[in-house]
C-alpha cells in the first residue's frame, strides 16, 4: 500500500521557516527542526498510532564544560516506519 495523495502532497511541501531553529556553537549557525515538531508532523501526517521511531546511530560530536553546566551535540540517524493497513 502506498501513500495516500494528501499524504504526499505534505511530505513533499517546503518546510515552513519559522519551525527551522538555528544556534551559534563555535562560530558556526546550525540549523535544525525541534524534535516536537517533526513527531507532531508526523502524527499530523500519518496519525499518531501509524509510525515508529528507532534510533539506528548516536554519536556526540561536540562537548564542552561551562563554568558549572556541561554542553554536548550529539548527531543521530534515525529509522522512520509508517505502517499501512488495507480495508478489507
């Protein structure tokens, strides 16, 4: 079973600016999707009880000791499963 129509139309539109977060680590700007969003994109998109999340690799590429706080960032690779069902 494939993807519904509406369902592709909204994969495929652009990602709205105002959801895309940037920082500044090291002089460098990063930008990146909160992880709320893209669950609740996807629960919007697919429903909350069709898709699964496996983290398939984490790594931190980046940390660092702040007066008392500690900072890390961490790249991960994750596995998306939508599941569809067919009426009888």
């Amino acid at each position: 079973m494939s993807f519904t129509d509406s369902q592709l139309r909204q994969l495929k539109a652009q990602i709205r600016p105002d959801v895309v977060k940037e920082r500044e680590v090291e002089g460098k700007v990063l930008h990146y999707l909160e992880g709320w969003h893209v669950v609740a994109e996807a629960n919007r998109i697919f429903g909350f009880d069709a898709w699964d999340r496996e983290t398939v690799q984490s790594q931190c590429v980046w940390q660092k000791q702040i007066v008392y706080r500690f900072a890390a960032s961490y790249l991960t690779r994750v596995r998306i499963t939508v599941r569809a069902w067919s009426a009888p």
